[in-house]
C-alpha cells in the first residue's frame, strides 16, 4: 500500500471497486498469488471501519459486499454497524450497492441503511416448490408444463370458489 501511496494512485477517484492502472498492485498481487484487482479489493478495505473490517475477517460479510461498503463515510458505516447489529443481518452485494449509490448522492441515512437491510431478498421468499416429474403422473403424457401449470391454478382457483361459497352459504343461515 505505501507503494501504490508513493506513486500517487488514488483507488478512492474511482466509481468501479478497483483502479484501472498500476504496476505496482500488479507486482504485488504476483508475489502474493493474486491479481492487481483483487490488490485493490484488499486495500479498499482499509477504508472500514474496525467493526465492520472484523465482520469480513470472520466471514461474516463477503468481500465484495465489503468492497461496497468501504465508499461509505464512517458514520454511515457506523449506522449500518447499528443495524446489523440490531436486525442480525448482513447486507448482500446488491444492497451494499444501493446503499454505495444513495451515499453517493449524500442521502444514506440509517432509517434507508434499515429499509434497505430488512427488505425481503428474492431468495428468502417462501416459495411450494413441485418436482415435474411427479406431477407428470398425475396427467395425461401429452400434457405439456404450462398445460399441467394452467390446469394446477384453474384447480386451485376453483377449490378457491368452492370455499367461499360454503361459508357464504353457512354464513347467511
């Protein structure tokens, strides 16, 4: 890192996680068995915060959600180091880039550190999954998947129907 400081390079002029020129974070990343970007990654990180630095050090927030992170200004590191904390979460790539983007534009604050942390991620959704083949049993072979899809829901809808009507009926009684 003194290197890359004595050469004048500055990682933190750039919008994308690593610097577009050095030979020196290419010497470095050779003798150390990594690439000039990875070098980059490994000193932007320098830029956290202690507290969140140890959360990358045990594993708990992946490198390049890290690398995200380490645009923030300390106290927004701070803020997110609170939610964390409270809400028992660590932020994916994808949040730590909107929260990169809204610090950008000097709006990140912790009421958006904690929307953007506790909203749902697409794979946490619950989901009822089938296995094709065992639904293919229960329909005729020439049945293609949307077929036996569009048939699945007109079942379920009309199960649907079917269960109103009853409490209608044992409602008006």
């Amino acid at each position: 890192m003194e290197a890359l400081n004595q050469q004048g390079n500055r990682t933190d002029l750039t919008l994308s996680q690593v610097a577009t020129k050095s030979d020196t974070a290419s010497k470095i990343g050779k003798q150390s068995g990594e690439s000039r970007d990875q070098v980059f990654r490994y000193i932007r990180l320098t830029n956290l915060i202690p507290e969140i630095l140890q959360y990358v050090d045990d594993e708990r927030i992946a490198l390049t959600p890290a690398v995200e992170i380490s645009y923030l200004t300390s106290t927004e590191q701070t803020a997110l180091l609170e939610t964390i904390e409270s809400e028992q979460c660590t932020p994916s790539l994808s949040q730590a880039q909107r929260m990169k983007k809204l610090s950008s534009e000097g709006v990140l604050d912790i009421d958006a550190i904690f929307g953007i942390l506790t909203a749902e991620k697409a794979n946490q959704k619950e989901q009822i999954k089938f296995k094709v083949d065992d639904l293919r049993k229960l329909f005729p072979e020439n049945y293609t998947t949307g077929q036996i899809e569009k048939t699945i829901m007109r079942l379920i809808l009309d199960w649907q129907q079917k269960r109103e009507h009853s409490k209608n009926d044992r409602d008006t009684r």
